[in-house]
C-alpha cells in the first residue's frame, strides 16, 4: 500500500496514517456486517492496491474509492481534485459503500448473499459477482460474464498472499 499510488500515477503514496485508518475501517465494517476482513481487504487490493487517492472509474456507473463500488459517495479523487491526506471518514465510507452497498448498487454482503453457497467457494462466487454482477454469472465457470475474466483468480490469489504484479490468469487470451 506504500508504494500504491504513486506507481499507478495517482498522487502520494498512502501515508502510515492512512493504512492505519483502512485497516481500522476494514476491522469496524467486517464487525457490523459480518463480512470477513480478510474477504475485504482482499477486494480493496483487486480494486485499487489499496490506494486511497485511486481514481473513479466510470462505465456505465461511476465507481469510486479503495474498492471501485457501485456509485458510492467514498473518495479522496473526485474528478481529479486529490485529497491528501484522505480524512479516515472518508476512508471508512469508502469501506462501507463497497461491503454494505449503496442505494443503487450491491456491496459485498449482497454478493455473498446472491453467491448462495456456504463453504469457501461463496466468497469467490461473491468476487465475480461484485465485479460484473449477476448477469452471466455461472457458479462452475466464474471466468465468464463480463469485466475482468480472472477476476475471481486474482481475489483467491490475494487471499494467499498476492499483492502485486501481474495477474498469472489468462482467460480470454489467444
């Protein structure tokens, strides 16, 4: 998370004082929403390596903050205007809108909860879920659908201990 920002052009690098707000976030959220912190932190390194400044992607939808939800309020780069530092407010919110949802979009906890399984296979049925919805989700064959194919590779990969890189998944490719 030290280095997530700047290598990826989008300003300062998160200070000790961040990290330290999103992992009090991420423990606060986990608690109220019984979604697992590791579950979440695992999203937050997929979305945005962990960079509080990440800038909002838009689609069809914009989707802002550390894990890139479903038009959320949460972010410390709105149209390029940068907050540094990130207050831990914004920060939290950030954390809140992509695990518990927003008023027009699913967060992790709809996720799992549409996953419909019980054993270690619903988180990532979740991930491929939050990353390109319901729609042409199919539970033996998380590579398809829409969005990022390896989507749920990477997010069980980071749960292993990944955090950089490239991607070793190549679904998709000739």
């Amino acid at each position: 998370m030290k280095q997530s920002c700047g290598n990826n052009g989008w300003g300062a690098n998160d200070s000790d004082d961040e990290i330290a707000a999103i992992k009090a976030a991420i423990k606060k959220v986990s608690a109220s929403s019984g979604v697992d912190a590791r579950f979440i932190l695992a999203i937050v390194m997929q979305e945005s390596n962990g960079c509080v400044r990440v800038v909002t992607t838009s689609w069809s939808v914009q989707n802002p903050g550390l894990m890139q939800d479903h038009a959320g309020t949460g972010t410390c780069n709105s149209g390029g205007v940068i907050q540094d530092p990130c207050p831990s407010s914004e920060i939290e919110q950030m954390i809140v809108d992509g695990t518990t949802g927003t008023t027009s979009g699913d967060g992790l906890v709809q996720c799992l909860s549409q996953a419909a399984a019980s054993d270690v296979s619903q988180y990532y049925r979740a991930a491929r879920i939050y990353n390109g919805g319901y729609s042409g989700f199919k539970a033996d064959d998380l590579g398809t659908g829409c969005c990022t194919l390896c989507y749920a590779s990477d997010v069980a990969n980071r749960l292993t201990g990944w955090s950089s890189g490239v991607s070793g998944c190549h679904l998709g490719t000739a």
